[in-house]
C-alpha cells in the first residue's frame, strides 16, 4: 500500500512538473513575441528594407523568415495546417512596412502561443518527425525559439547600423 502511494504522488509530480513546463513554455514564447517587438518597433521605418551587404537579408526579410518558421514549426508540432502555407512572406510586399511587418510577425508569435496553450503534457511528449529527424513536439517548439532567437539576435547588428540602439535585454 505504501508504495503505491509513492508510487502516485510521484507520477502527480511528474504530471506537475509537465504541466510546468507547457505554462512556462507559453510565458517564454510571450517574452519572445514582446522582445522581438520591440526590435521591430526600435528600427525606422527607412531601416526595415536595410540590407547591411547585398547578399543578406533586409531587417524585414529577418523577421519575416522568423515569422514563416514561427507558422511552419507549429503546424509541423500540432500536425495542424499551416495558415500561411504556401506563402513566402518573405517576398510579400505588403509585408515590408512597419505596421505590415509588425502584424503578420505578431500573427505568427500567436500563432505558436495559441498551439502550445492547446497542448497537453502528454501531447508535448509525443514523437513526430521535423525536418527528417526524430523530434518530440515539444523539442520542435524549442527548435523553433532557437530558430527566432538566432534571427531576431542577428538584427542587433541592423540596428546598430542604423544608429539606433537595440532593446534590452529579456531573459524573464
């Protein structure tokens, strides 16, 4: 009898500490959404077509690649379809303005957040396959942070270039 006991309350425990971990997944993926705000709000409207060489990406291809990967690793983790698919926002104009820009990359932070709020622990465990590799869902949602983070951290350099100081930090 006492061993079934411990052996529920540590399964309670592990359920918890899942749960903990899609509630804190949400709370990272809304900083995220916010940080990279507020590297968009940061550049001038004459800096979101800045290219510091030519054989880059403009400050607004950046976060419009950050915004296609956002759409595509969430449908690929849920195994929903993606609302964008088969778009390139990266080659929409109408996405290469500042209010444009700031819409559809908001969009897809929701996007993420929405598909993480719908998952239960259980779920964040299952196995998929991402990019031909075996992945759980919730490594893909991690894969795809990384991914925002690399990007959004290489516009750090545009918008020194531009003169204009990139926002602080966010770690919480």
């Amino acid at each position: 009898m006492k061993r079934m006991l411990v052996l529920a309350i540590m399964l309670l425990m592990l359920h918890a500490a899942k749960a903990q971990n899609v509630a804190q997944a949400v709370k990272d993926w809304e900083r995220a959404k916010a940080y990279t705000a507020e590297y968009i709000a940061a550049m001038p409207e004459d800096g979101i077509s800045f290219k510091p060489t030519a054989d880059v990406r403009s400050f607004a291809e950046q976060m419009l690649h950050i915004a296609n990967a956002n759409f595509m690793f969430a449908a690929n983790a849920t195994g929903k379809a993606n609302p964008q698919q088969g778009n390139n926002l990266e080659k929409m104009d109408n996405y290469k303005t500042k209010a444009g820009l700031t819409g559809i990359v908001n969009d897809s932070y929701d996007y993420v957040i929405n598909a993480v709020k719908a998952m239960s622990p259980a779920q964040m465990s299952e196995a998929i396959k991402l990019f031909n590799q075996d992945v759980t869902r919730g490594q893909a949602f991690e894969k795809a942070f990384e991914h925002g983070t690399h990007h959004r951290g290489q516009t750090t350099l545009y918008l020194r270039l531009k003169g204009v100081k990139p926002p602080a930090e966010k770690l919480f």
